[in-house]
C-alpha cells in the first residue's frame, strides 16, 4: 500500500530496529484521528517518521502498534525502490 508521510511517500512496517520513541500525542492526519509517537534514529538522532500507538476509527486499528517511514529517510542499497 501506499502511505503518506510528512515530507512524501512513506512505508509501514511491522517492526523497525535502532530507533527511539518520543512521547505519544494525538494528531488529525489523513486518515483520521490517530496517537502516534514520532521515531527517532538512535545514531543521528533524525526523525524518520512515527508509531501509530492508537487510531480511533475501527478502519484504522490495523495501523496500531506499527510504523511509518519516509522514503526520503531509507537508503537504497541492492536496487530496492
């Protein structure tokens, strides 16, 4: 599927490794109302995107407990697009 981040085009993924998680707030995105907690690299200390911890439209719930990344964010390694 195609998500929407921020800054562009943005991935979901189940699990995610060497990021931190800021504190949990609500925000209206496009998809509805949604808790989400912005992700962090652990090196650098970039935002690279957010974890849905809560969506409040049952189309939603899905998302919960998952994470977005934005494509400008990822390195591309091996000819992955």
């Amino acid at each position: 599927q195609s998500f929407q981040g921020s800054h562009g085009r943005a991935y979901l993924f189940n699990s995610v490794v060497n990021v931190s998680c800021g504190p949990a707030e609500q925000r209206l995105l496009l998809t509805g109302l949604h808790s989400v907690a912005d992700i962090f690299c652990q090196s650098c200390k970039t935002t690279l995107g957010w974890k849905y911890e809560q969506a409040f439209e049952s189309s939603q719930k899905y998302k919960e407990g998952k994470f977005i990344i934005e494509m400008s964010h990822m390195v591309k390694e091996n000819g992955w697009d």
